[in-house]
C-alpha cells in the first residue's frame, strides 16, 4: 500500500498503458480505441436526443 503513494499520477498513466499493450498488442488498439470513440459519439447523440445513428448518416451521405 506504501508503495502506490509513491508512485504519481503520470506513473500510474504510463503503468497502465505498457500493460494494455501488453495485454491487447498494438495492432488492435487502434480498432478498440475507433470501437470507444464510436461508443462516446453515441452516447453524447443519445444525451442530446438526437435519434439518427452514426450508421444512418454514412449511408445518407454515400
């Protein structure tokens, strides 16, 4: 317990993104990180009341 108030906040940034590295390997980052922002664009559409979905819009606009 002694040891995590040593360690600051960007250390702790750092640990936790060497080990998602880790864990997922850095090809699929990219996908997981497009998935997150693809799931915050919906939520903040959805906090908005706006009813059409993201994949409504790209098959509009194609």
């Amino acid at each position: 317990m002694y040891i995590l108030g040593v360690v600051g906040p960007g250390q702790v940034m750092i640990i936790a993104l060497v080990i998602v590295v880790l864990f997922f390997g850095g090809k699929k980052i990219p996908e997981l990180m497009k998935g997150l922002g693809q799931g915050v664009k919906e939520f903040k559409d959805a906090s908005k009341g706006d009813n059409t979905s993201s994949t409504e819009i790209t098959k509009e606009d194609k």
